[in-house]
C-alpha cells in the first residue's frame, strides 16, 4: 500500500462511482419509500430505516477509504439529485391529468410531501451526513487509523443523532406532544445506530476490499472540514 495521501488528491476511480452512486441511490429511495410507517420487531418506524441507514454505512466507507473530500463532494451530489427527484416529482403532480386516469390523488398522497417535511428531512441529510463525515475522519487520525468499528459506530451515533433530531423537531414540533417527539427521536435514532453496529463486520469487508484494490490510505490531518469548501 502507498504512503498516507489526502483525500483532494486522490484521483476518481471506478470503484470510488460506485459506491458514490449507490449512496446517492440509497438516499432518493428512502426519500420516496418513508412516507409510508411499518412495524418492526414491534416499533412504528417509516420503511425508509431499511434503506436509509445503508446510507450512513456508505457515507462511512466514503471517508475512510477516499477521505472527508471526497465524501464532502457525494454528501453535495446526493442533495443535489434528491432536490432534482423532488421537483420533478412536483412538476409531474402539477401537471393536468389525463381525463381517463384515475391515479392523482394517490400520486399525490404517495409522492407529495409538505414544503415543512421536505425542508426536515433536506436540513437533517446535509447536518448528519457532515457531523458523521467529520468525527469520522477526525477518529482516524486520532486512532492512527485503528479500531476501525469505533469510527463507523462512533461517528454514527453523532451522525444519526443530529439526523433524528433535526428532522424529527423541525417536521413535528407544535404537531406531537412533547414526550411523543422525544420518544419518537429516541427510537429512530437507536435503531440506525443498532442497524449500523449490526453492520460493522460487512464495514470492515467493504473498506477492506477497497483499501486492497486502491492501494492507498488516506489520512485528513491538515484538511479544511468547512463542508462548503470546493477544495482544501
């Protein structure tokens, strides 16, 4: 493996576009599949949990193998396909339905989302993505890149923690009582952190065989971490 490099200079690779593709793929998905709520192993939880903590998995094998660079650039390409997929969503909702077709009012109840929840769920993405990205990458250095199930499990917590209760507060304040939303946060915000401890030994198999087939390893130790930043 070649010595330590930054995550700016490290070129594009195939396998780096697919794991940035099915991050973003992981996130439009859940956007669209979170309207609805299912019981698992007896909790109401949106579908979006069997999906969208892939994401944050994903999210993790991104800083540690390309660094917070190039995760900073997916996190940004992700929001920038959701927002595309949510207005064409829009577009297609506002146009005039054809006389014949009886399906508006279900597209609209499935695939139409308030201006209030869209905002919750936009804010919480790019503050839980960032904070995961950022522990993540400040972990490592401070490991020496050891204990690797610390910094995927670690940063999530902070992550997921943000992510649930950005979106959970600024979608359902002033709607649920106060010990609901909390209780509500508290729930989501547990069972990604489970779904992701759960999913540490596949962690370590991704970032493993892309360290392998990469041939580098990449520390941020002198990095900008300001999440707005195009380069270092």
């Amino acid at each position: 493996m070649s010595s330590p490099t930054r995550s700016e200079t490290a070129p594009i690779s195939t396998w780096f576009l697919i794991v940035a593709c099915l991050f973003v793929t992981c996130l439009i998905v859940s956007n669209i599949v979170a309207v609805k709520l299912a019981v698992i192993f007896g909790l109401v939880l949106p579908a979006a949990v069997i999906l969208f903590p892939v994401s944050y998995i994903l999210g993790d094998v991104l800083t540690e193998v390309y660094g917070y660079a190039r995760a900073r650039q997916t996190i940004w390409l992700g929001f920038a396909c959701n927002l595309l997929a949510v207005l064409a969503i829009a577009a297609a909702g506002a146009l005039p339905a054809a006389g014949f077709w009886d399906g508006q009012e279900a597209f609209q109840r499935i695939l139409g989302q308030t201006p209030r929840i869209l905002a919750a769920s936009f804010l919480a993405y790019l503050v839980g993505e960032f904070v995961n990205a950022y522990v993540l990458a400040r972990l490592k250095v401070a490991t020496g890149g050891r204990m690797l199930w610390l910094r995927t499990i670690g940063s999530t917590l902070v992550g997921q923690g943000f992510d649930s209760a950005i979106f959970m507060t600024a979608a359902f304040a002033g709607i649920l009582e106060s010990e609901a939303l909390l209780a509500a946060t508290l729930t989501q915000w547990l069972f990604k952190s489970a779904y992701e401890a759960l999913a540490t030994p596949l962690t370590y198999a991704v970032v493993g065989f892309l360290k392998r087939r990469e041939g580098r390893e990449v520390f941020d130790r002198d990095l900008r971490f300001n999440p707005l930043a195009l380069s270092n």
